[in-house]
C-alpha cells in the first residue's frame, strides 16, 4: 500500500472522484485492486439494487417503501442475452468496454451484460411475478396483465432484440452520436461533427430544421415517452417543432414510463387509433409515419432502468417526499443507452458545468434558464457526464 504507484493512484481517484464526493458523500466503498491493495474509492454506490418495491401501487405508498425497505435480490440479467451483447473485441482505438472496464470505479459500476431492450420472449409468469411489484418505469406495478403482455407480443422481430444490426458496420467500430437539446449548442457548428457518426441519437424537443450547422441532420433514433413526445409538440412548436422526426431508416426508442407508452407503443405497431387510457383516439401514424411495423419500434427494459437508476443516477431525491416521480431524465437515458449498445460514444448538448451560461435548448431565441424538474436531478446528471468524459469513456462536447 505505501507504495508511490498506489499512492498516485489513490490522488488520481479522489481528484477524479471529488465532486461527486460532494453528491454520494455517503456512499463509499472499498475496491479490491488486481494486485490485492485496498483503495478507498467513492463507488457512485455500493449496493446493486436499492430501489425497493412498494407495497401499494399507491405513490403515496411509494416512497416509504423506497425509502424504508431496501431490495437486497441481486441483480439477474434476463436469460436471453441481447443479440448485441455478443460483442468481438472492439476494433476500436478506445472503446467504451475497454475504456470502463480500465477505470476503477466505472469498472464496477457497468454491467455490459444487463438487457437494454424488451421483447416478446422476455414475457413470462417469472418476470410477469417479479416486475408487478416494481413501479413503472422499473416495472410493471398497477399495469393490467393484458396491456403489458399484449405489447410485448408483438415486438417479436428480430429487430426488437437490438438496437442495431452490426453487420451493417464492417469496420466493427460503431461510433454513435447521441444529441441533447442544451442551449450550449447554439451557435456551436458541430453539425458535421455530429452527422460524422455512424448512429446519431435525438431525443424529444429536437429541432433540426435552421439550426442544420449547429445539430447536424443525421437521425438514426428517437428516444422519448408518450408524456415528453407530447409535451415537446406543444412547448417547442413555436422553435418549429412541429412533428415527431420521421425517416425510412430512424427508429423510435419507447421508455416504458407509464401504461400509456405500452398501449401507443401496441397502436403504433398495429398502425390503428389509440383504443383506450389518455391517449385514445389517437393515431400513431400521425407520430411516427405511415411505415407500420414492428421492426420500427425499440422498447427500453425495465430492469435496464432499474440497472441505470440504481447504479449511474441513484439522487437524493428518491429519499424524498415524491422520490416515486424521480427518473432519470430522456437526454441521460438516450445517452446511457448509446454507452451499453455503441463502441465509442460522444455527447452533444448535454449539461455542462458551466450550463448557467447557456440557455435552456438551443433554439431558443432569447436565453432562458435551464428548467430543472422536480421529476428530475440535472446537476447529478451533469456530474456523471463530467466524471465519464474525464475517465475517457465517453466525449462531452464542452465550450
Ligand atoms: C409476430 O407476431 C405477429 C402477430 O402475432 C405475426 O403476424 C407475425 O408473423 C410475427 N412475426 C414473427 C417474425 O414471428
Ligand atoms: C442562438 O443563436 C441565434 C443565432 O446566432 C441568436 O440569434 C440567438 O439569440 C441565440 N439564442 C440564444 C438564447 O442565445
């Protein structure tokens, strides 16, 4: 241990660590090294899972549950590995397995293993049991049978248990994109930068049309919730968000954050009107084009935001009063999905620490303050992106 070696290493992971020493200041844990030297790292947490079920599918019920019982059941991958999962080694300079499983502490915390999407196949009696007793998006809790289980079977295309074919890469080093709507962005040029990846990433509010120098127009996937897809149509149809990005080759990423998402996500691949819940009546096409099928449609697993939650954005804020509401935001569960599925990833218009310096989206004509939701925790966010960028597992675009 007294070694300089280690000693070095030690100050390298606390100057690494430090800020986040201030958000998870009682999260420490105890990494046995290779060599068998104990060092004292700030783990973003220690436990696999903690965010317990609730006994109630009140909300009200919720939190104490959250708080109060901690879930000890490790974590179990679902038994059918992703087919994206079967990676080669990376013909990469510096991918993003290697990259985490170099560091420390995000060599822990990652678990390349764990199921980022849900289909057909994952809809059992087993997983039915497990996750009714989960709140959404983490499960299942208060959802009917036969909404959930009438979804999921129609995602059975092969197309449904990955985000991307790797054959259509031959170089084998997939280089994906994932793009914010931070008002850093604007005037910043990285278009061509942007488009310049093989997979690019957009996500709710995300205006393309005018600002083509400074966001780029390329468009492989669009992630969101029926809540935040909607709300972006009415909050930015005045920046020109008009319509839901449509294109032969784009492919929508549902986050399973409410009943809703899984009765849009049925009437999407059926190509028919919303039939019931807050939604009915309406018509999916109208969203997402005329193309109907399956093969259009990604939906993210619950155990992977569990996964996430737990283990990459676990705030304060699940301890308080509306913990139950607490979810990672869009832009980090896009950017987090690119980071278990792409090679080498790099981040656009995400929150920065200097983001007081810019405004809230990038299309916005005169500055607005970032919003921070209840719903969400943007600094910690902004601290894991920082901490990833610095241990060289992803690139934050920073000005
Ligand atoms: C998927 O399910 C639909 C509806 O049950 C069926 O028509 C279709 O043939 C199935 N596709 C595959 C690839 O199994
Ligand atoms: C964004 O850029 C445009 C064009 O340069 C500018 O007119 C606008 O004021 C900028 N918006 C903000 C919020 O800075």
């Amino acid at each position: 241990m007294g070694s300089p070696h280690w000693k070095r290493l030690c100050l390298l992971l606390l100057a690494a660590f430090s800020s986040s020493l201030v958000l998870y200041g009682h999260y420490y844990a105890t990494v046995e090294l290779p060599a068998g030297q104990r060092v004292i790292a700030s783990l973003l947490q220690p436990e696999p899972l903690l965010l317990a079920p609730s006994g109630t599918s009140h909300p009200a019920g919720s939190h104490r549950a959250l708080r109060g019982s901690l879930e000890r059941e490790s974590f179990k991958p679902s038994s059918q590995p992703e087919e994206r999962n079967r990676r080669q080694p990376s013909p990469c300079p510096r991918s993003v397995v290697e990259a985490a499983k170099a560091h420390p502490a995000f060599g822990e915390l990652f678990q390349f293993a764990t199921p980022v999407l849900m289909w057909d196949q994952h809809f059992n009696p087993k997983t039915w049991t497990r996750l009714k007793e989960r709140h959404v998006p983490y499960g299942w809790q208060g959802l009917s049978h036969a909404a959930v289980s009438s979804t999921l079977r129609l995602l059975n295309a092969s197309a449904n248990r990955h985000l991307f074919d790797r054959h259509r890469f031959p170089g084998g080093c997939v280089r994906c994109a994932v793009v914010g709507n931070g008002g850093i962005l604007n005037g910043s040029r990285q278009g061509e930068a942007i488009d310049a990846h093989d997979l690019v990433f957009r996500l709710n509010g995300a205006v393309i049309r005018g600002f083509e120098e400074d966001v780029g127009t390329k468009i492989s996937f669009y992630g969101f919730t029926v809540n935040t897809m909607k709300n972006s149509l009415i909050a930015y149809e005045e920046y020109g968000f008009t319509r839901i990005p449509q294109a032969e080759d784009l492919k929508y990423i549902f986050i399973p954050s409410d009943v809703r998402d899984y009765i849009m996500l049925r009437s999407a691949i059926q190509g028919s009107p919303v039939p019931e819940g807050s939604d009915k009546g309406d018509d999916p096409r109208k969203y997402f084009g005329p193309e109907v099928s399956a093969e259009k449609f990604k939906l993210l697993h619950p155990d992977f935001l569990h996964y996430l939650t737990a283990r990459f954005l676990r705030s304060e804020l699940l301890n308080m009063q509306y913990g139950h509401l607490y979810m990672p935001s869009t832009g980090a569960l896009m950017l987090l999905t690119a980071l278990h599925t792409c090679d080498q990833v790099s981040a656009y218009g995400f929150i920065t620490g200097n983001y007081e310096q810019f405004s809230d989206h990038y299309y916005e004509v005169e500055k607005k303050p970032l919003v921070f939701y209840a719903n969400h925790d943007m600094l910690l966010e902004a601290e894991l992106w920082r901490s990833l960028h610095q241990a060289g597992i992803m690139e934050l675009y920073q000005r």
